[in-house]
C-alpha cells in the first residue's frame, strides 16, 4: 500500500526559506518571453522511452532522460518567508515520470536548501525500490572531517528511507585549490577508501564523481580510474559548451572524449546551461522552428545531449509538468542528430556566443548570500532580459524606451528591493562556490550600476 503524505503534513516536517527564484516565472515581465518557443503539441508516450546500458554496468538499463532533484516545486511560506517544498507537487511529477518511463532520479544533501533528499525519497518510497535507479552525493562543501562526511552520508539513508544507492558521487570536484582540495574532501579523510568498501558491500551499487573546476583536477582525479575504478563521470555537456566552454574554460568535447576513451559512461548535466538553451533570443528561436516547427527549442538541445554514444542519461531538473512532458516527448523515443544537424547546433552556437549573457545556471550553490541577496535572480533576470532584447545601450536604440521600462518593471518583479543587486558589498562568500567560476561581485556590481544609470535616464 503506498503512503500518503499530504500537503499540510509536509509542511510541518519540511520548511525552506529562498529555495527558489522567481526570475523564472516573471522575467522582463513586458514582453513575450522566448519560452514559447518550448510548447511543443502532442501525445505524451507512456512506452517509447529510450534506454541505455553499458557492459560495466551490469544489468542496469537507464532512461536517456534523469530527472535532476535540484529544483523541486515550491509554495510560499505561511509565515511569508521563503517558500516550502510542494510535496504534492513532487509526489505528482515523480508518479508522471515513472509512468512514462523515467527510472533515474538525482539528487543530493545540499539541493533546494538542503531538503530535496527527503521530498525525493518520500515521494519515490510510494512506488517499489526495484523500479528506479537512485543517485545522489557526498556534498562536504564546507566541513571536509571525516565526521562530518560520514554523517552526511548516514543522514542521505536517513531522508530518502532506502538500504542502498544504485549511483554515488563524489559531488563537485574540481573546485577551491584543485586537488589539494580533492584530497581534503575524500582522500586524506579517508572517504575515498570508505565508500569504496561500501561498494563491495552494496550499499553503493556505482561509484563516481561530478565535475566542477579545474582541467589539471579532471585528468588526475580521471588517471585514478586504474586503482578505483570509476562506473560513471557527471560532467557539464551541452551544444553551446562543446566547443566553446561557457562556464569552467574547458570543452565539454574533452571532457565526453576523455571519458569515452576509457569507456567510462556519461551522466550529463545542464543539457539547456541552466535554461539558457531554452529561453533563447527570438532570432534564435526563428532559426530553431524554422527546421523543427513542431519542436520545442529546449529539444534541440536535449538531443544533441542524448546523441552522444557514451551517454547515460541526461539530467533535466523539470520543476514544472510541461517541463517534464516535453522532455519525454523528446526522448520517447530519441530521435539522434544526423551530421547536418549536428553542424547546424555548432553554426547556432557560433551565433549565440555573440550575446553578453552570464554564464550562470541557476544552480544556487553561491546561496545564501550572508546580505540577503537573491544572486541567481539577479543574473537570470539579466540574462533574460538580454535575450530579448531589453538591454538597451543608448538612446539612440529605436526601441530603448520599452527595453529601459521592461528592463526595469522586470527587475522589481523578479527580485524583490531588499534582494536586489546594491546590496552587494562585495564579501565575495559566493564566488568560490561558483561552478561556473563567475566573479559574481564584479557582474552584481555591474548590474547595479547599468539599473542605476537606466533609473536616472530622463526621457
């Protein structure tokens, strides 16, 4: 019999505050966002799901499409601060995707504030163990002792009511000093070795890491692959990234190679650069519905993910059911790209380039900002507001006066005053948790002054 947790139950175990931005729902606010170019029409197939299985990885047979665990669905807080998980919500997307196929679920002690292990296995316990494949991470971000690792990953058996994990990672390597700091984490503490016997055991069924950082880190921590034997590498991979390496200065093209020179499979994150694939400039959009009309933009860029031969699934994080079925329609089943295709993502990339966005993804790891700062707000309402064309860079813009008045009217709608950008005092506490490895205080600064000069413009 499956448990039943309603709303009002969830909300007096789970409360978060600031999980989530609202930029997403409101962006420049005054003209059509570019997302509509995401509604695809049709079906949503129940068995035409595609799957992957690797040699090495036993009997395992993965959907293409992972639900990614990093931005559940929230509601606002009764108290009015901050929100809660929307469990009912959560429980009502899990159901969906395993019933249309999705059996790989990701997550990880840190996301949406730290509660989305136990929305994740409170929604997942409703349906049998056997059913899914379950992932998540050893995030020792801030305390590397082995105490304190040990303890979260006890506590991760604790929140999603499970006896083992099918996938573990070493969570976001690559970052702070390189591998001093990779040592730190899981070598010197003896973590690594740890969890290695956990996989003898089955208590950890795979064994594996998600990378962050550095090249230098990424080749060490990946020549160790003799002594440990990694099952799976997560790695940042999208058609923008792979050639033009947006975020950490590396190629996803390198990372993918590398990997599959030694047959290690693929699990893909940002497949849409943190929704930046998704909500595209409008040219862009044209360009994309040209080839495709009955295609969303955002499938374009999960295919080209899902095309790639030692790819194990490709992580989505579908906050929202329309999300979630037009993923499955793109993959149910995939359709890979042909050469032309694939040229033609490398020729839209090209384009794409050209436009200043900020190469954040909305993953909140520089949160909470100690000033009350909604950073990723912030930055996405930017970019936003870029891609459609309301940033305006002179008056001499023949549109300037409606891109002055979106840009600013948006900005109130997705950032309340007190979250805005001048209160940055430039602390840097956000930085060094950056995967993109943004200098988030130079562009909040930046920010700020572009509003300020947009605020004083007299018209």
């Amino acid at each position: 019999m499956k448990e039943h947790i309603n709303r009002r139950d969830f909300l007096k175990i789970v409360g978060i505050t600031a999980a989530t931005s609202t930029a997403a729902l409101y962006g420049c606010g005054l003209k059509n966002g570019s997302d509509s170019g995401n509604r695809a029409a049709g079906s949503v197939p129940t068995d035409k799901m595609t799957y992957r299985s690797f040699p090495g990885l036993g009997d395992d047979k993965i959907s293409i499409l992972g639900y990614g665990c990093m931005r559940w669905p929230t509601i606002p807080s009764p108290d009015g601060k901050g929100d809660l998980i929307d469990q009912d919500a959560v429980n009502e997307l899990v159901d969906y995707a395993i019933a249309h196929g999705i059996n790989y679920f990701d997550t990880s002690p840190v996301y949406v504030q730290g509660w989305s292990e136990k929305a994740t296995g409170i929604a997942l316990k409703r349906h049998p163990r056997e059913s899914f494949y379950l992932a998540t991470k050893l995030s020792n971000f801030a305390n590397y002792s082995r105490e304190n690792s040990l303890a979260m990953y006890r506590k991760s058996f604790e929140d999603m009511q499970v006896e083992y994990f099918d996938y573990y990672l070493l969570h976001a390597i690559g970052g702070g000093n390189g591998m001093q700091t990779f040592n730190e984490r899981y070598v010197d503490n003896g973590m690594l070795d740890f969890l290695i016997k956990e996989r003898e055991a089955g208590r950890i069924r795979r064994l594996g890491w998600s990378f962050h950082g550095a090249l230098e880190v990424f080749d060490q921590v990946l020549a160790m692959h003799d002594q440990v034997h990694w099952d799976f590498v997560q790695i940042q991979l999208n058609y923008v990234d792979w050639r033009h390496a947006t975020g950490n200065n590396i190629n996803a093209e390198y990372l993918y190679e590398e990997l599959a020179k030694r047959n290690i499979p693929a699990v893909i994150m940002e497949p849409l650069l943190g929704g930046r694939l998704s909500n595209v400039p409008d040219h862009i959009v044209t360009r994309l519905k040209q080839r495709r009309p009955d295609s969303s933009v955002a499938s374009w860029a999960f295919r080209f993910a899902g095309s790639q031969k030692h790819v194990l699934t490709v992580l989505s994080g579908m906050t929202y059911m329309e999300h979630l079925q037009d993923n499955i329609r793109t993959y149910s089943p995939l359709v890979p790209l042909t050469d032309e295709e694939t040229q033609f993502l490398y020729d839209t990339a090209d384009l794409m380039i050209q436009y200043p966005t900020i190469p954040c993804n909305d993953c909140k790891y520089c949160m909470p900002c100690p000033y009350g700062i909604d950073i990723p707000a912030v930055l996405v309402h930017y970019n936003k507001c870029v891609n459609e064309g309301n940033v305006p860079e002179s008056r001499q813009d023949e549109n300037y006066r409606k891109a002055r008045r979106a840009f600013l009217v948006g900005y109130d709608r997705s950032v309340p005053k007190l979250r805005q950008a001048n209160h940055c005092i430039g602390c840097n506490q956000c930085s060094p948790h950056c995967p993109q490895s943004i200098d988030i205080p130079k562009e909040l600064h930046r920010i700020d002054a572009f509003v300020e000069q947009l605020k004083q413009e007299t018209l």
